[in-house]
C-alpha cells in the first residue's frame, strides 16, 4: 500500500502542477500489486530537455521509460572509427520530436531513487522512446522492460546512429565516470 500512496501523492502533485486530468485504475484490498500506471493527459510544457532520455517540466524532472540513451558528453565511433557527440545527436533528436506535437501525452509508470518521474510519452501518435530506439540513439532499457527490444534489433540490424559503428552502453559509461 506504501507504494500505490507514492504513486497517488505524485498524481496529486501532477494534476497541481497543471498537467490536466489523472485516472488512475482503483485498488482494493485485495490487490497483489501496484495497479499498472497513471494516465497522465492534459498540456505538458516542457521547459527543458536535459539529454536524449530526460524532460523537465518546470521544477518536475521526467525520465522517459524503457529507455537509456546516450549522455549529453558521451561519444561514439562511426563505421570509420571517427568519433561523433552522439548524446548530444539523441538531446537534439528528442528536441525535434517534443517541438513536433502542440502537447505531450504521458502515462507515469514509476518514480525512481532519485525522484524522477518515470513516464512513456507521446509526441502526438509517436512514442518518443520508440522513436529514440528505431533511431539507435538509444537502447531499450532491458533491465527494466522488454517493451523497445524489437525497435533496438531493427536498429541494430539497419545500423542505424549509434549501431553504425562502436558505442558504449550509457549504463557502462555513467558507472565508468
């Protein structure tokens, strides 16, 4: 139950913080487990985009879910071994798809350790992280869903942005820091 009231205070502070009407599914005593998310609709203006896998919304700091991209001074290496600011090309990547829809829609999946809201969000009728992954400017998230796996190996397959060439996993570069 400590969980849900988490996950309940947040979509208070959510709908405070203007980001229009939150349905959340009812949880009885007999729930086993956290009902499976919040859907979060209304107008979310974003007034920052801090790197290729997260937002912020005034002082409201948004982790896109299922995904982990590049970070803003990571590196990769091309099919030639040059070296390209791919973090920066995943910021800049996102940058066009949130300036591509009038508003986001976003569901809360999770709150993470460092207070981050963590949602899957939709620019319109495209969904920014399988936008990011079919890009291969960012990896799906395994170690938290499956969901963008199938969008990773079509990346991977096309050799697409950061499977052109030589790349670090952005958890093994940020551990390495």
């Amino acid at each position: 139950m400590k969980i849900f009231l988490r996950f309940f205070h947040y979509a208070i502070f959510l709908s405070i913080l203007g980001f229009g009407s939150i349905h959340a599914p009812k949880a009885t005593a007999n729930d086993s487990q956290l009902p499976e998310n919040f859907a979060i609709s209304g107008s979310v203006t974003i007034t920052r985009i801090s790197d290729g896998d997260s937002l912020r919304s005034g002082k409201l700091r948004i982790r896109l879910f299922g995904i982990d991209a590049p970070e803003k001074k990571q590196q990769c290496t091309d099919a030639d071994g040059t070296k390209w600011d791919c973090g920066m090309a995943a910021q800049k990547a996102l940058t066009a798809l949130v300036a591509s829809a009038p508003q986001l829609q976003c569901d809360l999946i999770d709150v993470d350790r460092y207070g981050r809201v963590v949602m899957r969000c939709f620019a319109g009728k495209t969904d920014l992280g399988a936008a990011l992954v079919q890009a291969g400017l960012a990896l799906a998230y395994r170690q938290y869903s499956s969901i963008y796996s199938a969008d990773e190996e079509s990346a991977k397959t096309a050799k697409l942005g950061m499977w052109a060439g030589a790349f670090t996993a952005p958890w093994a570069w940020r551990r390495s820091r």
